[in-house]
C-alpha cells in the first residue's frame, strides 16, 4: 500500500477541553445566531431511567479527532461496487490511525470486550445505492469476533424490518449474527421494540403522540453500539451523518419532527443521541463514505445524486465528523450548482413536493437545519467548531 | 346511562334478503337483525332476534360516516396524523339518537364497536361479505364483562354546544385527539376549563379551525393534566368511563391494521387490570407503572377495538 499519513490540523487552537462549561442550550428561547432557527425551539422532555456514566461513549476518549481514510480504489464507480480487500485494508488503516494501536485487533480491543453485546447501527434508507456497506458491516463483525465477541452478540440493527430485508446483510455475516429490527416497516404501528420507560417527549406539531422511545435493544441489551452512517444529504436535517443515523434510527415516532415545510430536527438530533444509556454506549464512529448522496437525500431511489466520496472515517465524537460531513455535502452540491445547505430562503421551497425535490436539486421541501450538528455540540456531545477539529488523512 | 340500556347497545344488522340467509348470518354468529316488519316472524322462527325495521325507520336514523381513515392532503399528512372517519362527537352530541350506518366493504366490525363503545342505538348495513367479520365483532361485544355500575365518562373541560355545524367539527376534532369533554348547557365552573364559541377565549372564528382549536384547548388543560393520553398511535381514539369503584377504556383502532403496543396514561393510581382485545380475547396488560399520579400501561396488541378494565384505584 503507498501509505501517505499526515495530520491536517485545522486550527492552531488547541484541542480545547470546552465542552465542560458548554452552557445549556437555550430551551426555548431563540437562537441569536444567524442561520439558525428564529422561532423559540420546542420544548423537549427526556426520561430516562438510566444515568449517565464518567466517560459516556459519545464524544468518547477523542473529542475533535477524526481520522479520513480515503481510496481511489475503494469502489468502482461504473459498477458502484466496493473492493473487499481494499476496504478491509482502509478499515485497518483506519482504526489504528485513531487509537494509536499497531494492530487492529489491539485497537478494537480498545472498544469492545468478549463479553459485550454489541450493536452495529446500519443505515439502510438509502437503498439501493447508499447504505451501510456490506464489506464495512462484515469487517467490524470479523474484528469483534476476533476480540473473542460471538457471533449470537452481535446485531446488526436498523428501525425498520422492511428496509433490512431489503438489504439483506446476512448473506455477508457469519452465521448467528442477529438482524433486529424494531419495526416491520416505516408505519407507526409496531411499538413493542420500544422501551416505554425511555423516552423525549414533545409536543412539535401538535401531534398526539408526543413520545420517540428508545429501542429496548439499546436501553435492554447491548452493551456497545457502533455508529455506521453514510455520507447522505438530508431535506430536513441539511445531512445526516453520525448524529441523525444514531439518534433517528434507535428512536421511534421520529418523523414527525418534520412536517409542512418545517423541520425541529434543530435541536431533536442531538437530544435523542444524548439520552442515556444510547450516550454512553455509542463507543465507536465509522461514516462509510464509499458512496454518497448529494441531493433527495436520505433516499437514493435513483444514481442521479449518488457520488463517490471514497473515504471512510472514524472517530468516537460524532459531532465532529458530522461537521466535516456538513461541507462535503455542500460542497458536493456547489459543486453540482445546487443550492447550499444552509439556504432557508423561501423561494426554494416547495412543501411536501417530493417529486419536484427529486427532479429539481434546487427544490427544498423543508427548510433544512445543519444547525443540529452545532446544537448537539452544546449538549456535550462533541466538538462543532471547525478550528477545534483535527483530521489526520491516511491514504491507501 | 342505565346497564340495560348498555347491554342493548350492541348494534343491529340491518338485513334486507330473505330470510333464506338466516343459517349463514347465525352461523356467522348473528343473533339479531333488522328487518322489515313483514318478514320478522320469519326470522325470529328462524331461530333469530329479529327487530322490525322498515325503510321508513331507517330513513329517520341519523347517518353515522364510515369509520376509519383516508388520505386528506389538505388536512393531514397520511403516515403522521391520518384523517380519521369518526363519529364519537356524534353519539356524544346525542346518546340517545338512533343511527344508522350505511357501510363499504371492511368497516363493519370497526362500526359496530364504535356503536358499543358510545353506547347508541345503531343499525348497520353492511356488505355481505363482511357478516362474518360482523359476526366476530358481535360475539366478542356481547362477551365482554359487564360494568357492575353504569360509568359515567371522565371529563377534562365543558363544552357548551350551540348545536350548529361548526360546533359539530370542533367537537369531532376533540374527540379525535382524544380530549374528553362533557356538553352542558352553560359554561361550567365544575371544569377548570369551558369552551363556549363566541366567548372571548374561543370566538366564532377560532372554529375556521377546528384542529387549531383543539390544540388551544389541549395546550390549555396541559398534556400532564389531561385524563387520558395515547402513546405509539394517531389513529386510537379512547373513551374513559370511571368512577370510585374501576375504570373502563375503550380504544377504537381507525387505523385498519393491528397495533402492538399501545401506550395509555390515566390519571390517577389504579392497580393492574385486563385488557380484552378483539381478535384476541383476553390478556394482561405489560409494563403497568403507577408515578407522578397517573397510571400507564401497555395493550400488548390491539385489533379494532379493545377494552381495558381496571379495578379501584388506590
């Protein structure tokens, strides 16, 4: 491999400890900061019978720090198909990179113990083109199991039963590796994968639901979960990264937080992501970025906004990745003559009009909130500020 | 309302084909119909309860919609808060009316359980098809234990009801997002909360939107205070009956597809009870927790209709 490893820091700042005397964000108050939000944020009520712990997995032990590996060989980008044994090295290449390890095995040994039970959260919504590759899922399941995990603890899991079916991962798993769901599909009908004692509870839109609970997976059974979200763009959340895919997919009742052009994922994302013990237990990030979507995200139902980012990065903080993902995304799409992310102007938007979305990048259904990744940063859950974020690039 | 008057609430099928059907419908489980007068001694030596019940009769009963959901784009987003086809508003406007309702293929069971649920008098014509799902539905309503007292409903505000159209939405709209009111007959100091449209609180015009109202007024009880709350559904809608001795809610599911896991907060401390699911027959109910003065619980599964009952509270 022509290995070239360096270390781009992104500010002369130190890596600043800040997060501890991070003032509470402003419940209910308007934010003063441009481009954010301008109404008062909803009011959001967690309930957890779970506490925090000393060191909770998110930002984890490297707050600010986010190892890039990045491939020209990774994926074929006429087939879409990734290479296995290129992944695989990038995978290693990866994880050493951001503990500091010699070998693999040592570094996810840093994360994971025989005994956990561990959690891979996948995301599948992107079907057919982007979701959590096949090749990343296999290798974190092969290195687990050489930790000594077997195979019957660890679950591959997603909200939806329809969409892990359709993605079918278990050909590529060994077998015992247990595919859970919560739901059988996106309906608002199955709650019996939900832990009821576990949950924020707002009232957005008036709905009458007013709880999201936690997958009892999360709350119930594992121990460790690692985050495997893609490089996607998102109409309510500007993108949807590390943040959203942990936070989203382990809730329910989530898609109500956007509705009528108007979107609450502002300060939702990062509240879901830090209730406890989901905070704590999300040890391990790794956004696949093989593959992309730059427009009509979260879907990709066609390759018309499928790109090939051809990276994959790693970190505990999901925050600061999710910063990170925010300009590839937007830069993707300047790139692309679409307007940025960050645009709120009401003449882009048209409410609910997803097949003029789809046709048109330059078409918003909902005012998209890149403020979540800044929000979550507030709650503690790591490191926003672009000058505080350090990324160490490795080639392979 | 009186326990008589409660057990003669299960609806009546309205039949209009000879009485030649009479082993299917009571092998299907029917034990009463409505028919014209002329043919009622057929049907009741068919072994059948028959009322006699003319098209006169029937034109005279008030038209109940049929139950369930639809897609709005104008109203409702159809995964989030679907449209919802009820007529609780309707039965508590006017307990005593007669109804009737006049059912597409799929409905009738839901109908017949909303009919019970409320506790009117109504007659249903239904598609052929559905006389055994029909069927099903009877046999488990008249199975259902029966309250040892009539329960009066629970109540979080008053309603005054001008008895207008407008006033006719905004009640569906409390009733759909399971506010529970009673009408009286002037604004009421017995509720810490009373709506009387062209009061100042709630003028004329607040009814344009009834859903918008609604909201005011939920906002206004707050959610923490309310009776009743529904968690891991927008297409449940509940009726609380209680007093001293037990309570008793009934859950209309609207939604055409079985729900796992319902989700109800009852204000008040109330001991475990059982739930009775159509479809399903009896069962315990999971994760009952009592705290900060209300009580949960989770209905394991819930067909288009359950009913939980749950004895004295502590």
């Amino acid at each position: 491999m022509d290995r070239r490893a360096f270390v781009r820091l992104l500010a002369a700042a130190p890596l600043a400890s800040s997060l501890k005397d991070t003032p509470a964000p402003p419940v209910g108050a308007a934010s003063p900061e441009p481009g954010l939000p301008p109404e008062p944020l909803p009011k959001l009520r967690i309930v957890s019978p779970y506490a925090g712990v000393a060191a909770p997995g998110m930002p984890g032990p490297w707050p600010g720090r986010v190892v890039a590996v990045k491939s020209d060989r990774c994926v074929d980008t006429v087939t879409s198909a990734a290479d296995d044994a290129v992944v695989r090295e990038m995978m290693a290449r990866g994880m050493c990179a951001l503990t500091g390890e010699k070998t693999p095995l040592a570094a996810w040994r840093r994360f994971i113990e025989p005994s956990d039970h561990v959690g891979i959260k996948v995301n599948c919504g992107g079907h057919p083109w982007c979701v959590s590759a096949y090749e990343i899922v296999a290798e974190i399941v092969r290195q687990t199991g050489a930790v000594g995990v077997p195979p019957t603890q660890v679950y591959v899991y997603e909200r939806f039963q329809n969409q892990l079916d359709e993605v079918n991962y278990a050909p590529r798993l060994p077998e015992g590796v247990q595919i859970v769901a919560a739901e059988t599909a996106n309906r608002h009908a199955d709650n019996r994968g939900y832990d009821p004692a576990t949950y924020v509870e707002a009232d957005l839109f008036g709905e009458e639901d007013t709880r999201s609970n936690m997958m009892r997976l999360c709350s119930q059974r594992l121990t460790k979960i690692i985050n495997v979200p893609n490089m996607k763009d998102h109409g309510a959340t500007g993108a949807t990264g590390c943040l959203k895919n942990i936070a989203y997919g382990s809730f329910s009742n989530v898609a109500r937080t956007h509705h009528h052009g108007k979107s609450h994922t502002y300060s939702f994302v990062g509240t879901l992501a830090s209730v406890e013990p989901l905070r704590s237990r999300t040890v391990l990030q790794i956004m696949d970025g093989l593959r992309g979507v730059w427009h009509g995200g979260p879907f990709a139902r066609t390759r018309r906004y499928v790109f090939y980012p051809k990276q994959i990065l790693f970190g505990t903080d999901p925050v600061a990745i999710d910063r990170l993902l925010l300009d590839i995304i937007d830069d993707k799409r300047k790139a692309e003559g679409a307007i940025s992310i960050y645009d709120r102007s009401p003449k882009y938007l048209k409410t609910d009009n997803g097949p003029a979305r789809d046709a048109d990048p330059n078409v918003n259904i909902i005012i998209r909130e890149p403020g979540h990744v800044e929000y979550a940063a507030r709650l503690g859950l790591g490191v926003a500020d672009k000058a505080k974020i350090k990324v160490e690039d490795v080639r392979v | 309302m009186s326990l008589l008057l409660w057990l003669a609430a299960l609806p009546c099928l309205v039949w209009t084909q000879g009485v030649d059907g009479a082993p299917s419908l009571k092998a299907a489980g029917i034990e009463r119909v409505c028919v014209p007068s002329d043919q009622a001694p057929a049907w009741r030596q068919a072994g059948l309860t028959a009322v006699p019940m003319g098209e006169a009769d029937l034109t005279l009963r008030e038209a109940a919609a049929a139950p369930g959901i639809r897609a709005r784009a104008d109203r409702a987003s159809a995964t989030r808060s679907p449209w919802i086809n009820a007529n609780g508003w309707r039965f508590l406007r006017a307990p005593a009316g007669l109804y009737l309702y006049d059912l597409p293929a799929g409905k009738a069971a839901l109908a017949a359980a909303e009919a019970y649920a409320y506790g009117v008098d109504a007659a249903l014509k239904i598609e052929p098809a559905d006389v055994e799902s029909l069927g099903r539905m009877l046999g488990f309503l008249a199975a259902l234990p029966s309250p040892a007292t009539a329960l009066p409903d629970v109540a979080d505000f008053a309603v005054v009801d001008d008895a207008s159209a407008t006033m006719g939405e905004v009640l569906n709209l409390f009733v759909r997002r399971n506010l529970l009111f009673r009408i009286v007959p002037a604004e009421s100091t017995q509720f810490r909360l009373s709506v009387r449209l062209g009061s100042p609180e709630y003028p004329q015009t607040a009814a344009a939107d009834p859903g918008a109202l609604a909201l005011k007024v939920r906002r206004a009880l707050g959610d923490e205070a309310r009776s009743l709350r529904i968690f891991g559904s927008e297409v449940v809608i509940a009726r609380l009956l209680a007093d001293g001795t037990h309570a008793r809610v009934h859950l209309l599911n609207y939604g055409g597809r079985d729900l796992e896991g319902v989700r109800v907060r009852i204000r008040g401390s109330y001991p475990a009870g059982v739930a009775s699911v159509a479809g399903q027959g009896q069962m315990a109910l999971d994760e009952h927790v009592v705290a900060d003065g209300a009580t949960e619980f989770t209905v394991p599964r819930l067909g288009a209709y359950g009913v939980v009952d749950l004895p004295a509270p502590k």
